[in-house]
C-alpha cells in the first residue's frame, strides 16, 4: 500500500477516533441525567427505555472504538492491511471503505457464513 494511502486512511481512523470518544462521553452524562428526580410510573419506564437505549448505542460506539483502535495499532506496528485470519493482503478499495476490516473479503464471507 502506498505511503500516502496509508496516511489517508490513518488520518480518517483518527478523526473517527475522536468523533466517537466524544460521542461515547456524551451518552454516559446522557445516562447520567436520564431520569433523576422522577416519580411518576409511566416516566420511570420511559427513563428505563431511554437508559437502555443509550446502553445499546454505547455497546455500539465501544466496539466500533476498539476496531478502530485495533487499526491504529496495526499502522504503527506496520502490520495494516492484512488478514488476520489468511495473513493475506485486503484491498485497498475493501479498506477505504472499511478502514479498521479485519478480514478480507474471502474470509470476511466464510466468517459470516459460520
């Protein structure tokens, strides 16, 4: 992969970075928030609901973050690019649309298969 390349998608993995730490916080104040001082049944449920949904969007960012750290950590130990299940290499188009894949495309279908 060309140095530039690389360079373009280091640079688009940290901004993701970035957007998704500062997402990430803001759900935890939103749980925080959520539902303090009511007493009524009917709003303890939605606060329920609300808490439960922002849980599940923060399981969402947390896994996303760890991929994409994961990446990060795979450009400075120039191992980017690379199946980590063939030790093949993943194209380059397969990564400008995913940067943080792990998998190239033929075992990224036999994974999903089983």
């Amino acid at each position: 992969m060309r140095a530039s390349k690389l360079k373009e998608l280091e640079k688009w993995l940290l901004g993701k970075r970035k957007g998704l730490l500062s997402g990430v916080r803001a759900q935890a104040s939103n749980l925080e928030t959520a539902g303090s001082g009511t007493l009524d049944l009917a709003d303890q449920a939605a606060n329920a609901y609300t808490k439960e949904f922002l849980l599940s969007l923060g399981d969402a960012d947390r896994r996303l973050l760890r991929q994409v750290d994961s990446a990060l950590e795979k450009i400075r130990l120039r191992t980017f690019g690379k199946c980590e299940k063939c030790e093949g290499e993943i194209a380059v188009k397969r990564l400008e649309a995913v940067p943080f894949a792990e998998y190239c495309i033929s075992c990224q279908e036999e994974e999903e298969r089983q």
